[in-house]
C-alpha cells in the first residue's frame, strides 16, 4: 500500500493550524495512527532529537505524552529509526525507551517525565527542539552520520566483524594478503572448525548483514565464501 | 696579653718578583689554598708525631676566622703537633732547603715542593707565625720581599702565652688578614668551599685528624667533613704499576660512576680522578685527557699513588707543576701515568657509552606541542577541520550550555561564509544582565574569508550561581538571528567541605609531570596560624608548607568567602603510571586529602614527535628522521666543542649553537613534510629537481619562523641533563 507521505513544512503547518476542537471528536490513538512518515531526510539525525520533535509534535496536537503513544508517533514518524531489525512494519519499543529515558530525561535532561507519568520538554529541551527543526527544515546540515540500526545482537556481530584486520584488508583491496587463518579468526572460528561449523557461521552472519542490510559486509561475506570453497577445492 | 713586635730582619733569598709571578698568580686562581697551605702543614706535623710514636689520633686543626663585611677576613691557624724550635723555623722560612717538611717524614724533595708555609705566609698580611716547643716561644713573621722578621726568639713561654694562643704545650700558631683577592666574606661559605676543595679532600675524609673552623664573632664551631657522591656502581678498581728509571712504581686506580651529574673541574668540581700519595697528600684532581669531557660528567674516582722511592730521590724533580697547579704533564713519570689512564679511561667511555643527555620531558612536551601547532599553520596539514553543524547561516553550537561561576567557559559560532554579502556584523547580547557575553559584536570581512563556515569563539561569565539566560546573537544585514541558553552552576570551590578541603578531591598527574591542585579554604576558619602543612604518599613530592597572605592581603584574594591556594606537586621521576598517593594538608586541626593517579603523558601527534640529543658518531650535526625525531648529535666536533667548556650548558655561546642547529632542522622538516603533505604553501613547480626551491622555502621559513623556534629552543637546551 502506498503511503501517502507530506513534506515537513506542510506537516507543521497542519501542526499549528489545526484546531484542537477538531480532535476532540476523534481518539488520540487515531489521531497517531493517521500519522504518515516525515518526507526529509530525517536518517542523519540523532534518534533523541527525533524523540524530542514527536513529544512536541504530540504536545502540539494536544495529545498526551504517554510511552506507548510516543512509540507508535514515533514509529509513525521516523519508521526508519524506529522500527525492529526483521520487522519494519513494528515499532521498536526498547530504542524508544532508551531515547527518552535514559538519554532524554536522565543524561541530556532534555525532557522530564518517565513511563508512568509521561513526558514533558524542559527548558534546556527547548533549545535543541529548535534546533532539531532547523535540521529537519534543512537550514542546518547534521556533519555526523548517526545509525539507524539498533544495538541488537545483529548489529554487534557485524559490528565486530567490520573491526577485524580481514575486512579492513578486504576494503583496502589487499585481498591476496588475506589467509584462510585470519578469516577463521574474524569469524570466531577455532582453527580445527567444521567445514560445516564454518558453514553454519558464515549463513548466520550472512542472515545479521541482511537484516541490517549492510551492503558493504554481504559483499565481504560473498568474498569469504569464495576463498573458502577456493581452499576446499 | 703580649704584644708582637719585631726586632730585627733577616733578608730573604729570592726577588720579591719571582714571589710576584709565581704564588701570587697561583694564590689568585685559588686564594683558598692559603688556608689549605696552613691546614696541611699542621697535619703535615701531626703526622710526624705519629710517626715518631709520639702522638696518637684524633688530631685537631683549630681554623679560627672573623669575618668583615668590607675587608678580608682575618685567619688563624693553629694545631697542637710539633712546635718548632728556632732552628728548624730558620729551615721551614727559607727558599731552596731541602728539608722533609712534608707527610713522609723521609722525603727530602716533596712531590709538591714549590708553594708551602712561607708563601700562605707572605699572603697574609700583617702575619705572624708563633710556636711553642719545649717550654721555649718563637715569632716570626715573612715580609712580602722575602724578609723574615723576627720577634721573640727562643724565650721562655709564660701562662699568658699559652693562654693568648691556646696552646697547652707545643704548638704553632698562623695568624694574619687574607689578601685583598680573597673574596669570600662569609664564613660559611668559606667553609662550603674548604669542605669542597680537592686538596682537602683526602684529609677530611681522614677520621684520625678533624679540622674545626671556627667563627670568632659568634663561637660558632664547625667540624670539616667531605662526602663523596652517592655511587649508582663501581666502574674500576685495579692496580698497576708504572715502570719510571728501572723502578716500579705501584699506582691503585679506583672509578665510580656517581647517580647525578657531577661538577667538572678544579678546585670545587666531582667529576675527576683525586690524584695523591700518603694518606691525604692530595697532587691533582684530574681526567687526564679526558679533562671536561661530558661524557664522563657522572664518574668520579681516586689513584693512589706508592711513589715513596720517587719522591725520596734527591735528583728527581717535583712531580708537581711550579706553581702547584696539578701534576706537571711533562714529567717523564706522569706522562706514562696519564697514558697508561688514558686507556682505562677510554675503555670506560666504550663500555659505558650508553649514558646521554636529555632534556627535560616536560619541557620538552610543551615545545613539541607549540613547534606541531606551528607547523599546522605553516604546513597546512589538510582543510581545516569540518564544523560539527553546517547552518544555513548562523548558529550557536551546542545550543546550551551550563557554565560555573566565576570560571569563564568559551563557545562558539557557527558562520556561513556563502551568507555573508559584503561585511557581516553579528550583535551578541545576553538577556540576563548576571551573564556576560563577550564580544559584543563580531565583524567578518568578506575579502577575509577562505573557508566554507566560520567558528568564532565567544567567551561566556558569570558571578552568580543559578542564573539562567539566553544569549542572542543578530545580524541585521542577513534578519537572522540565533539563541542559545545559559544556566550557571555553583562551583564546588566555593562549598568546601567541613570548610577545608581539595577541590576536586581527586585529580591525576602525568608520569614526571607537576601541576597545581586547588585548595579551598573557607574564611571563618582562617586563625592566627599562616601556615598550612602537606605530607604526600610516594611518588608524589609537594611543598612541606605553605603560608597564607598577610591579613592585609587576605581580603583580596578571597572570593565568596573562599580562599583558593594553588599548591604545587609533581612527580618524583618516571615510571610511576598506575601508582597512586594521597596528598594531605593540614591547618587548625582541619584535615583535607586529594588522591593522586598517575598516568601516562598522552602521545604527540604531529610531524615532530621527539628531540633529542643523540650520541651517534656521524658526520652530520643533526637529522630529521622518519618517524618524526629531531636530532642532535653531540659527538660531532663542532658540538664537542662547545661542550669542553666549562659550565657548557649556561653558557650563551652553546644556547644559541645548538637552538639554531634545532630551528634549522625544525624549519627543514617543516618544508620537507609540508611538500609531501601538498601543502599549498610550498608548491614545486620543478618537482624532477625540487632542491633550489626547497631551499628556497627554508629560508623563508628560517627568517619568518626562527626567532620564535630560537627562543623556545634556547629554553629546551637549558633543561638539559645527563641521564
């Protein structure tokens, strides 16, 4: 089904426009479901930050900041930051939590609240609200590239296979450097492994690059397989 | 008391010329020997006595001075041996006798004839010599043209004699005022510099004789003593004998290596071989060929020399130069001497040549830090680097910011140069009255501008915790505008604990580094007492005390009711990472403590990474190598040159030396590494024969950079040290 996205502008335009008698007849719950997702480029920004704009957004809606609202808003919102790895038609309740809670309220002090009472942006919050919208508007470009990934158990296995010395080779075009001892090694594979083991291996982290659609590791894990079958033979 | 008066002269056997040209002079290079000439001709005769059997140790040498603060100070020497009789004073006060006035009562030609009594005699003025032998007084005095003059001669000592000289049965007395080109004026450094000298050396270090010196103005009395440097190992320690006119001569050679530098050379220096015979009879202090050599800065030794026979021989000449400056080196005897060292010595300096200079490691760091933040603007290392945010056309980054009181906190702002049309003029204004911004205004030149966005740095203060605000900046010309939000935090310095205490109260220090720590005292607990103690736990050292202001000054320096006092600490050498003290400070029965880590010094990043003083034999002077060092190689002649001198390290001429032959390989690695970087600032147009244009780029860059890079280099090479 195809979703009918609108640009910022025109979204916060309906935002502050909208009169809140308007909702009154409607759930608050509908009201989200209607969301549709932000047409920028949202993907650089910060996953706080995003929090932070869809309290607001809520706010200025007149709906109440409660957890489970916030997480379909923001899921409504931003699904690419928001959404569970295998899964994106689910919201990803637990980076939402980590966002608002730990980040937002406890370290940044950015917004106040907690699950059973809610949220609210404080006055330090405030500043970098505006500032999120000026990186949403586009009036200011976001240097850092921040991920869009969760930390979940696929992420960290890639993750610690793009730290070995084999795929830094690998991207250094230094292929014929790499020995079948060191692709053991960054697959964490003892040196006396199954050719089945190591089979079982490279599938499942095959399975992790995929589901975090990371291109640059599929293409490494298709040049592994190949050396492998290249020692077999 | 007796009066001395003199009743007639005797008329003296050399011109009072020869006196002139040969001990003046030698006296004037070393006036302290006058007094050293006096104390070893007690223990000269003390010696004799024991010899005799008729003596028996301690020996006491009786130094009594009175010091004047704008003329030399009048000595007496006095001792409790011999004693002379007229006849022997007749011998002792002539020139050209051969008598054993000497440690080895069977020598008939010292091996240090040349300056002894008679001359420390005739370098006092007004002297006299008084002696007591078998009940019997004698008083002689030398005039400076060789005359001696006698007083009383032979006569009967009375009670009031020996009481008026202190001496209870036989002994002689020295007495008179220093010549005028004896500058010491105090008397403890008089004895400093009797307890340093070399000719002293052995005989301080003798337990039978002690050497008391004596203030006559307060009776203040000091026992002479000499230590030798703390040995880190012994070097050497042989014996050999030197074949001289048939005979063998048995020299016993020892070499240390001491923990610290030593001084170089005579009279006062360490470092050096004490060349002697007997037990105290000291020759020279010497490194042969090896004199002022800095690579033997840290050793120090002895040679004992069994040349009885040699001394004993009548036909022989003193081994010892005229003027007593040290062993004559043309002496058939020390020529094979000092050869046969020499190779001792050479041997040391290839076995133990791995012992260097270096400078100091926190100098040297804050240098390299200045010298790569100098070659980043010279160099160009790259773009400059990429601002966090790319505005479209102003803004704060990060748009809040928490400061504390009363410690400025610097911020910045964003700009985009494409925005600005002509000039830009942003107004910075803060809402809150408590919060102050500055500066006021920023201007940005258009023609000015390179770079894509501008970071301007603002400075943001305040004095009262708890203020919030907003500051704003504007800009007219563009209707923009930006705000960032100010919140203002209590500083812990201000709410000590118990209203005495560390803030913070626990800090880390780099290994060998110092710093400062603050301590935070609240004023309702500032007594009577100025004086705050501090004892710290290994490694770390600080100051045993420290004192408040006057109460004067009090006020001035307390801020919310706090007085803030920066302590120094540092620590104790190397090595020490992962170690951790507690420094703590009392005052008023108040306790407060901060706990120390050590850590390790962060790495230098940069296209000058290390300096250092090398002792690589090659033919260059210095180098740049490839990982980023600087060096400079001090076995090069030029270099050794300058470091035979004596006190090389402060002298100007070394200084600015080797800080050119710094800032000329600085300036040469700067060109080198920022034409291999592409910098745009050294383009080569010839890149097949790029040497006339580098070339080219160092002297432009010597001229415009090499003031700065002498300076900060003249202060490296002050913090050398051997290691």
């Amino acid at each position: 089904m195809e979703k009918s996205r609108k640009p910022f502008t025109v979204l916060f335009r309906e935002v502050c426009e909208m009169d809140v008698r308007n909702n009154s007849g409607k759930d608050e719950e509908d009201i989200i479901r209607s969301f549709t997702e932000f047409e920028g480029d949202y993907l650089p920004i910060e996953k706080d930050r995003l929090i932070l704009f869809v309290i607001d957004y809520l706010h200025s809606k007149n709906i109440e900041v409660t957890f489970d609202k916030l997480t379909v808003a923001a899921f409504k919102l931003f699904p690419k930051k928001f959404s569970l790895i295998g899964f994106p038609e689910y919201p990803d309740a637990k980076t939402v939590n980590d966002c608002v809670f730990l980040h937002c309220v406890k370290t940044k002090g950015w917004a106040s609240g907690n699950a059973q009472s809610g949220y609210k942006i404080t006055e330090k919050g405030r500043y970098f609200l505006d500032e999120t919208k000026k990186m949403l508007e586009g009036k200011i470009k976001v240097v850092r590239k921040y991920g869009t990934v969760p930390r979940r158990k696929e992420f960290t296995f890639v993750n610690r296979l793009k730290k070995t010395q084999v795929y830094k080779k690998y991207l250094q075009n230094k292929e014929e450097e790499i020995s079948y001892s060191e692709i053991l090694e960054a697959l964490k594979m003892p040196s006396h492994s199954s050719r089945e083991a190591l089979e079982r291996n490279l599938e499942k982290y095959f399975a992790y690059a995929n589901k975090i659609n990371d291109e640059s590791v599929i293409k490494f894990l298709d040049f592994v397989q190949r050396k492998i079958r290249e020692v077999d033979e | 008391m007796t009066e001395l008066k003199e009743k007639r002269t005797e008329p003296g056997e050399f011109h009072p010329e020869w006196f002139r040209k040969t001990v003046i002079e030698a006296f004037k290079n070393d006036p302290m020997r006058i007094i050293i000439e006096l104390i070893k001709n007690s223990a000269d005769s003390y010696t004799r006595l024991q010899k005799k059997g008729v003596a028996k140790p301690p020996f006491k040498i009786f130094v009594k001075i009175r010091c004047k603060r704008k003329s030399p100070p009048y000595i007496e020497v006095l001792d409790h041996a011999e004693g002379m009789d007229s006849k022997k004073l007749k011998e002792a006060l002539k020139y050209g006798t051969q008598t054993s006035m000497g440690e080895d009562i069977e020598a008939v030609t010292s091996a240090e004839k040349g300056i002894g009594l008679k001359d420390a005699m005739m370098a006092l003025k007004d002297n006299w010599l008084v002696t007591i032998k078998d009940g019997l007084i004698n008083e002689r005095k030398k005039h400076p043209d060789f005359k001696t003059g006698f007083g009383r001669e032979d006569e009967k000592v009375t009670q009031l004699d020996r009481n008026r000289w202190g001496i209870p049965e036989n002994g002689t007395v020295v007495i008179g005022e220093l010549p005028p080109y004896f500058h010491e004026r105090k008397y403890h450094s008089i004895c400093e510099k009797l307890q340093k000298h070399f000719l002293l050396r052995k005989l301080l270090q003798n337990p039978d004789y002690e050497i008391y010196v004596i203030d006559l103005l307060n009776g203040e009395r000091r026992l002479l003593k000499y230590y030798p440097p703390e040995k880190e190992k012994q070097i050497l320690k042989e014996s050999f004998k030197i074949n001289y006119n048939g005979r063998n001569y048995l020299i016993h050679l020892e070499i240390d290596k001491a923990k610290r530098e030593l001084k170089q050379g005579k009279p006062y220096g360490e470092a050096g071989l004490l060349f002697y015979y007997g037990n105290y009879s000291v020759l020279d202090f010497t490194f042969c060929r090896f004199e002022r050599d800095s690579a033997f800065s840290k050793f120090f030794g002895e040679v004992r020399m069994e040349i009885g026979d040699l001394i004993r021989n009548p036909t022989e000449a003193p081994l010892v130069d005229e003027k007593r400056r040290g062993l004559d080196t043309e002496h058939p005897f020390n020529r094979k001497l000092f050869d046969e060292i020499g190779i001792k010595l050479k041997n040391i300096q290839e076995e133990e040549g791995n012992s260097g200079y270096s400078f100091d490691d926190l100098t040297k760091r804050e240098i390299l830090k200045e010298l790569n933040r100098m070659y980043k603007e010279i160099g160009g290392a790259g773009p400059p680097p990429e601002p966090p945010i790319k505005p479209e056309i102003f803004e704060f980054y990060p748009v809040w910011v928490d400061i504390k009181e009363y410690e400025p906190k610097k911020h910045f702002l964003i700009i985009n140069s494409s925005a600005i049309n002509n000039n830009l003029e942003i107004t910075l204004k803060s809402n809150n009255p408590k919060i102050i911004v500055k500066p006021a205004t920023m201007r940005i030149e258009r023609d000015k501008v390179e770079e894509d966005f501008i970071i301007r740095q603002i400075e943001l203060y305040s004095e009262e915790a708890g203020s919030n605000g907003e500051i704003i900046a504007v800009s007219e010309s563009l209707n923009h505008f930006s705000k960032m939000g100010v919140n203002v935090q209590e500083n812990p310095i201000f709410s000590p604990q118990n209203g005495f205490a560390f803030v913070p109260d626990r800090t880390t220090i780099v290994d060998s580094g110092r710093k400062e720590v603050q301590l935070c005292i609240d004023k309702s607990i500032v007594g009577e007492s100025k004086e705050i103690t501090f004892s710290s736990e290994y490694p770390i050292s600080c100051p045993g005390k420290w004192l408040l202001p006057d109460s004067e000054n009090l006020e001035e320096k307390i801020i919310k009711n706090i007085l803030i006092t920066e302590i120094p600490i540092e620590v104790k050498g190397a090595g020490h990472i992962g170690e951790r003290a507690r420094l703590t400070a009392t005052y008023g029965g108040r306790m407060a403590s901060i706990q120390i880590d050590v850590v390790p010094q962060p790495s230098i990043a940069g296209a000058i990474r290390d300096i250092r003083f090398s002792q690589k034999e090659t033919r260059k002077i210095s180098d740049f190598t490839e990982e980023g060092v600087i060096e400079i190689y001090y076995k090069h002649p030029l270099v050794k040159k300058y470091m035979s001198k004596k006190n090389f390290k402060d002298r100007p001429e070394f200084q600015t030396f080797i800080a050119d032959v710094i800032t000329r390989e600085a300036v040469k690695a700067f060109v080198v590494s920022g034409i291999k970087e592409n910098s745009s600032r050294y383009p080569i147009f010839n890149s097949d024969h790029p040497e006339p244009e580098i070339d080219f780029y160092i002297i432009q860059e010597y001229y415009e950079k090499g003031p700065v890079m002498h300076e900060m280099f003249t202060r490296l090479i002050k913090s050398l040290k051997l290691e």
